[in-house]
C-alpha cells in the first residue's frame, strides 16, 4: 500500500522496487569472485547488480573493498536497520533505498527494515499492528443476503467470538447452528440454511474448504433464498482455496482473521477475550497469576510455529478454544482446593491434562509432546510464589518476562503493553539463529506475494520491456540444455549383467530426458508464442511470468526434484546434475556421489544395499547402511571408491553445527544457519 501511494505521488523508483522484489535475476555463472567470507554468496551476486541500478550504488563495491572494517561492525549489528550506513550512505540513502542494502547483506532485516519504512512514511505506527477482530462492526455491515466469509489463518478460530456475538444480540441457544463441514453433512448442512433462513436464525459452516463441491450447491441455494428473515445470517470459515466459488465471494463480507505475531499481540489478543467477571469466578489468589501463566504459555506455542522445523516438527493449529478449557480447568479445580481448604495446588494433575490432554492433544510428534511438557514444567510449580526468589518466564537483555504484580484486567493489560513488540528467540529456548531463518522466509514469502499480486501484464511499472527480457532468457536457457540422454543405447552397452546402481543410473537418466523435453519444446513454444506464431496459453503465460520475475516455473518444478530454489540457483544446480550425470555414464560411477544431484536419492542407497548383499550372500531385509563422517570437507585425497557403500557429499545440518575434528554435533555459530556435511 505504502509503495503504491509512493508511486500515486510520482516519488517510487520503480527499478529499485524491481531490485527490491527479485534481486540479481541473471542467469550467468561466471561473476566475479567475493572478496570477502563473510558477504552471503546470493549477496554478492546481487551487489553486483545494484551497482547498475542507479547512480547512488555504482561505488558501492570500491566502497566495500576500501572499508571491509565498517560494513563488517555493521553487518555484525543485531539491527542494522536502526544502524546507519557505513560512509556517506547513511545521508545519501533513503530509508525505501537501505532496504535494498538489506536485501543484499541482511534479508533476515529486511521485514523490521520495512516496518522502519512504513512508519517513517505514515508518521505512526497504525499499519505495522494488525487491527483486532471486532464482531460487532462486522454484524453491523452486514445483512439477510450477504453471507460473512472467514479467511482463516492457522490457529484462527472465529467460533468462540460469533458465539458471544450471538448471545450479546438475542441468538444464543437454539438461534445459532454452527456445523463443521466434513463428508456426509451436505444434506444437513442444506437444510440448516433453508430453515434458518425462513425462521430468521444464524447458521456457521465451518471448514468449507473441506467440502469444496458442496459450495456450488450451496451457491445455488443462496440465490434461489428471494425473501429470507431479516434475522437471517450466515456465517462461512475456509481456509485460502482457490475452488472456493467467486459468486459466494463477490456477494459476502470478507473477514480475515490476521494472526498476532510476537508474545505481546498473542497475550494481548487472549486477554481481550477475558473479562473481570471470569477473573473473579475463581476465589484462589493462585487463579489469577495461573491464567496469566496459561496465557504466556499459548502465546509461547502459538508464536512457536512461526520459526518452521526448528519451532515445531509439526504445524499445529493450537486456538483459543485450547486456551478456554484449560482456563475452565484451572477455576474449576482452584475452587475445588479453595472450597476443601487444601493449601496444596494440584500441580501434577493441571500439568497432565493441560500439557497432554488439551494443548498435547493435537501434538502427533514425541518430541514436540516433550517441549509442551518442558515448558509446563518450567512455568507451573510452586516457585511462581517464592517470595525470596521471583520467578520469571525468560530473562533477555531487552527485557524481564514476569507475571503482573497487579492481576486485575486493567494491571494485565498495563503490563502486556509494555512487552517488547520483537522477541528474541531465547525467551521460547532457541538458538539467535532461529530468528534469522524465520524472518528470512518472511521476507521471501512477501517478494514472491508482491510479484504475485503484479498483474502479469504490468511488472509494476518496470522500466525493463518484459517480452525482450522474458526472451533473452529463454534463449539463455535453451543454449544450456543438453541433448536426452539415449538411455536405450545406454542399456545394451551395459550387457546382462547390471549392477543396481547402474539401474539407478539409467532410471534417473529417464527422468532426466522428461524434464529437459519438456523445458525445451516449452520455452521453444513460449518464443513462438512471443512472436506471434501460435497463441499464448495460459501455461506458457505462466512460464513468462515465472521467467520474468525469476521463478521456477511450476511445469518444470514438478518433473525436478524437490526444491526452494529461486530460477538462477536451480539452473545452477541443473548444470551440476548434468555434469555428474556425464562423468558417471563415461566413467563409471563417481568415487564421491553427489546426493543432492540425483532425483531420487533413496533409490541409490538402496541400490547400495542390494550390491553389498549380492556379493556377501546378505539377506536384503536383514541390513541396512550406516555412516561416517569422515575429516574431509571436499575428499581430494580419495583416490578410489569404497569396495562397499560410497562416499557421498550433499548433506546439510540445520539448527546445528558439525565439529570436524571431534566427529560430533555442536552449537551453531552465529549468523550460520546451514552448515554443510563432510564427505560421508
């Protein structure tokens, strides 16, 4: 929004804001070599393109070069968005133009960097906090023929606030019908909306993304409603799905329920939900410390789920419905030790049945189970209450996480507003690192949204001719593809007598083929289309768009292995398979394999397996491999392969890092997020 008011007033550089959303899109390999370790390899590639983009960047290398020093201390700074620049840029640049410097030094920055923008642009900070759901604006705008549609986020649930929205409007008890959409409640469903349409009640279907077939029958049966109660509403919860019908959506009031991001808006979002009425049902003075206690802890899992694998091993979608029942729970078993006069709080009984039974519910991995019971542990014990010792629920140099001295509504929500907007990892017991990988795939997943909304007619006003650019790189491409592999000729080279890794081969040889026909009569399709010479479909539409804004195109990512690579990494990485494939065929199999080079990598570990077992006399489903990491980082003094198993190279760790020389895993080191394997 901010960008496009800049451009409205004619103040929007629209090459940078190109820059800014796709960084270097070239596909040339052969650039000029990082002076320094520490600059990011995708950094540096970009670097070399800003200097091109304006005047303001063209000394930016010789700058670097002449100050390595300046920009280090600078890029070492914990946020550099509030830092000024090295040399004269911190008054030459703008705040719009540093966060390019972001993109190319600090992606992980580049959201707070942004947030930085926004406020400088507006003055305050209302656009950076979403807004909080409030039913009663949203009952006020709509009516008896507009259905409310909730786009839900994970761990959104509108259930509970529709429900004390219909109670506060006379609609409680047999007036309000929710329904959970599932397999077999279409009839059901039909008739709840016929009924409460003639009786004036308010009818919720939930998960509609479930039934999304179901939608058009009830699409129908919406507009054959000519004359529905005035009373009547309805309310809809779906997930984003693009099979959701458009003339449900063009004719309903959308609402999206925005997730709070960070401990503060999480708790402050469960106390707007809690009135002084529920803190005073319970008469135990340990009630009211325990429900802020609960309230940190669903903050805590909930905001967990932000940080991926490292937060979570499963996404799990906790809510408040989560929050409410513990919240009975403990007033229900508080006033049961206050009414029998028992001093003891049942500690062990509140932790099972909110840590296993509640929140572990939905908890499928051990592993997670075991964090959920860690942080009951940590947080619920009767240290809450040691006078000589205050607890708090982290300690972090910007800030101490305690309960409220004062546990009235208006001293909680006192003491939630002055929590730090930003947290640090270590307040949920993970490594700084974390941090950095969340907020780095924030910042991806916005410029792939930016690019997306583009119309792909319009680049957003770039100021580079999209069919010349889009064809150029076409033809880039088209000059690096390979001839297929003639796997037939392969296979009668090869005689009877195949080894199973050679079967590999000639599998992954096939695929192979398959993706680089498919890329070639495509972009060979997308030329002629560019010219005129046959229509544009909507796939070669797509790998246009996907070539311009440097993405890998959908057609070819499912024929590929998997991957999160951007257009020019993977071209990259499409080059080295060629090159593995080559030396394999004409040399027989490499004495270091490249895992990550091969489609499907378990097919050739197998085959190692079945090659061992063929020559020892083995059962094959009596063994399996093992490994050593060996003290080699690039296996230059292995002359020969293994006579069984291999070597390999390809894997990564993430969340740890390796010691070479004990052979052991170790803290990560900061900033480093990936750290590559020895051979194995």
């Amino acid at each position: 929004m901010t960008i496009m008011i800049k451009d409205g007033d004619g103040l929007l550089n629209h090459t940078e804001l190109d820059f800014f959303l796709k960084g270097n899109t070239s596909l040339d390999t052969n650039i000029q070599a990082k002076p320094y370790k520490w600059i990011p390899e995708v950094g540096w590639k970009d670097l070399l393109k800003l200097v091109e983009v304006g005047p303001e960047y063209k000394d930016l290398v010789d700058h670097l070069m002449a100050n390595e020093e300046e920009w280090r201390t600078w890029y070492d700074e914990e946020r550099p968005e509030d830092c000024p620049l090295p040399g004269d840029y911190k008054d030459t640049l703008d705040k719009f133009q540093m966060l390019l410097i972001l993109r190319i030094f600090r992606p992980d920055r580049v959201i707070n960097g942004i947030k930085r923008f926004i406020v400088e642009f507006f003055g305050n900070e209302h656009y950076i906090q979403p807004p909080s759901f409030q039913p009663d604006k949203v009952f006020a705008q709509s009516n008896k023929f507009s259905p409310i549609v909730f786009i839900l986020s994970p761990g959104a649930d509108p259930l509970s606030d529709v429900w004390k929205l219909a109670e506060d409007k006379g609609f409680g008890g047999n007036k309000f019908k929710p329904l959970s959409l599932g397999q077999g409640v279409e009839e059901t469903a039909s008739q709840l909306v016929e009924t409460s349409a003639q009786r004036g009640h308010w009818v919720m279907l939930q998960n509609c993304h479930l039934l999304p077939n179901y939608l058009k029958t009830l699409e129908k049966k919406l507009e054959q409603l000519t004359n529905p109660n005035n009373d009547f509403r309805l309310w809809l919860t779906t997930l984003p799905t693009e099979r959701f019908p458009l003339g449900i959506l063009q004719k309903s009031l959308k609402v999206v329920t925005e997730p709070p991001d960070g401990l503060k808006l999480n708790i402050r979002s469960i106390f707007s939900q809690i009135d002084e009425t529920m803190l005073a049902e319970c008469p135990h003075q340990a009630f009211r410390p325990l429900v802020y206690t609960l309230a940190f802890t669903h903050a805590i899992v909930q905001d967990r789920r932000k940080y991926g694998k490292i937060g979570w091993n499963v996404s799990y979608d906790f809510n408040f419905s989560d929050f409410r029942i513990s919240f009975r729970l403990l007033s229900m078993y508080l006033s049961k030790a206050y009414d029998n006069h028992d001093e003891t709080i049942p500690w062990g009984s509140l932790k099972y049945l909110i840590g296993e039974a509640m929140y572990g519910g939905r908890v499928t991995d051990d592993y997670d189970r075991k964090i959920l019971v860690t942080y009951l542990d940590e947080y619920m014990g009767d240290f809450l209450f040691d006078k000589n010792r205050p607890f708090f629920f982290a300690q972090t140099k910007d800030h101490n996480f305690s309960i409220p001295k004062n546990m009235t509504l208006e001293g909680a929500l006192h003491h939630i507003s002055e929590l730090p907007t930003i947290n640090s990892p270590e307040v949920f017991g993970l490594h700084p690192n974390a941090e950095i990988t969340y907020y780095t795939n924030a910042a991806k997943g916005m410029w792939i949204d930016i690019l997306n909304m583009q119309s792909s007619g319009d680049s957003g006003g770039s100021a580079i001719n999209k069919e010349e650019m889009v064809s150029t790189t076409a033809t880039d491409i088209l000059a690096k593809l390979p001839k297929p592999y003639d796997v037939v000729a392969l296979r009668k080279e090869a005689g009877e007598n195949i080894q199973p890794t050679t079967i590999v081969l000639f599998q992954e040889l096939e695929r192979f083929n398959i993706l680089i026909e498919k890329m070639e009569v495509s972009l060979k399709n997308l030329k002629r289309a560019l010219n005129g010479e046959i229509g544009m479909s909507s796939e070669l539409d797509d790998l246009s768009n996907s070539l311009f804004n440097a993405f890998l195109p959908a057609m070819w990512r499912r024929l590929a292995p998997q991957t999160e690579k951007k257009l020019g990494s993977w071209i990259e990485h499409f080059l080295s398979r060629i090159k593995q494939y080559n030396g394999w065929k004409d040399k027989g199999e490499p004495i270091i394999m490249w895992l990550s080079g091969l489609h499907i990598p378990e097919s050739y570990l197998t085959a190692l397996v079945q090659t061992t077992c063929r020559a020892k006399g083995w059962a094959l489903d009596k063994s399996t491999l093992y490994t050593i990491a060996l003290k080699t980082m690039d296996g230059k003094e292995l002359e020969k392969r293994p006579e069984f198993g291999c070597y390999l190279t390809g894997l990564y760790l993430e969340g740890a890092s390796w010691n070479l020389e004990k052979g052991c895993l170790r803290r990560q080191h900061p900033k480093e997020l990936i750290c590559k394997m020895p051979i194995m």
